[in-house]
C-alpha cells in the first residue's frame, strides 16, 4: 500500500511539472490596445499574425507604409498585423499614446491594430515580448530584438513561426511568401 501511494506521488508530480511547463501560445496573451483597452490575442486564432515593435522617429519609420500596405492587401480573415509601439532604442517613440495614434495616422494611414506603447527588452519587458523571445516559454527559439521593426510571425495556431530582421522590409519576398502559403 505504502509503495502504491509513493507511486501516485510521483505520478501526480510529474503531470503537475509537465502541465506548468507546457508551452504558452501567442492567444494565451491579452495586451492593452493603443486607446487602452482589454485585447485577447485569442481572437486571432486562425490568422497568421504578423508581430513588429514600432517607433515614430527611427530610420526605419518608413516601414509603416509598406506595414499598412500588406495589411491593406492582406487583412482580413486570414492576416493581421499587431504593432507594439516601444520606446528601448536611442527613446525613438517618445510620445503618449494619442501622439502615437496620430501620428500613425496622420503620416501613414495605419489601420492595423495598435498596442500600447510597451517595453521589448530589458528588465521590464511586456510579458508578450518574453514569449517572443524565450525559446523556454515560445518553444522555437531564442531572439533579442535588435532594433525598431523587428517582426515576429505567427502562425494561425499561435505558434511563433521566424523571426525576422528589422532591415528586412515587410513587403520583403520573405514575409509575402509566408503571408501567402
């Protein structure tokens, strides 16, 4: 009896050890929109997601146009882009959250969904960009974002895809052919 209960113990152990550790999804999160409201990712289940940290007064700004561009040609069903402004590198997002939509706006024409202006690296990370970034918790790899524009592709199971290069332009062959295959 003594060795039946030693057995269920250890049994019970391990499936608690293995449900703690099981892998988180993209659509486990839930991150705050740009005018501050409650956004579950789980809403994308089914889409492929493409995932860039952003920021108004970098030199790779200009991507906000090709960004908006794929979304136009692509969002929808199927396909959405999920910026995260963020102010890490060389304080190139400075502003609040209305100059942030406005200037999106204004400048670009941005419709894709906007986040609240996170942090994507250091010591107070949003929790969505430790997923991206943890091969512990994504279960694919390990990354540091480098720079403004990194992306992050997502596939429609919530499952981190690639990393991609904040040089490499959205509309790159790259992201088009994962977007369409």
């Amino acid at each position: 009896m003594k060795t039946y209960k030693s057995l269920t113990l250890i049994v019970m152990l391990i499936v608690s050890a293995m449900t703690l550790h099981a892998q988180q999804s993209f659509h486990d999160f839930t991150v705050k929109t740009l005018e501050g409201e409650e956004f579950a990712l789980s809403q994308l289940k089914g889409k492929k997601v493409l995932v860039v940290n952003t920021a108004s007064k970098c030199g790779l700004t200009g991507q906000y146009e090709q960004l908006e561009a794929i979304y136009k040609k692509y969002g929808g069903d199927d396909f959405v882009i999920v910026g995260f402004p963020a102010n890490n590198f060389m304080k190139q997002e400075p502003g609040n959250a209305k100059e942030i939509r406005e200037f999106c706006t204004l400048n670009y024409g941005v419709t894709f969904p906007m986040m609240a202006k996170i942090s994507v690296k250091g010591d107070d990370m949003a929790p969505i960009y430790q997923w991206l970034t943890q091969k512990e918790k994504n279960g694919v790899e390990d990354s540091n974002v480098k720079w403004n524009f990194q992306k992050y592709l997502i596939d429609e199971s919530g499952k981190l895809v690639k990393v991609v290069s904040p040089k490499t332009k959205p509309d790159s062959e790259e992201i088009i052919n994962w977007i369409e295959g």
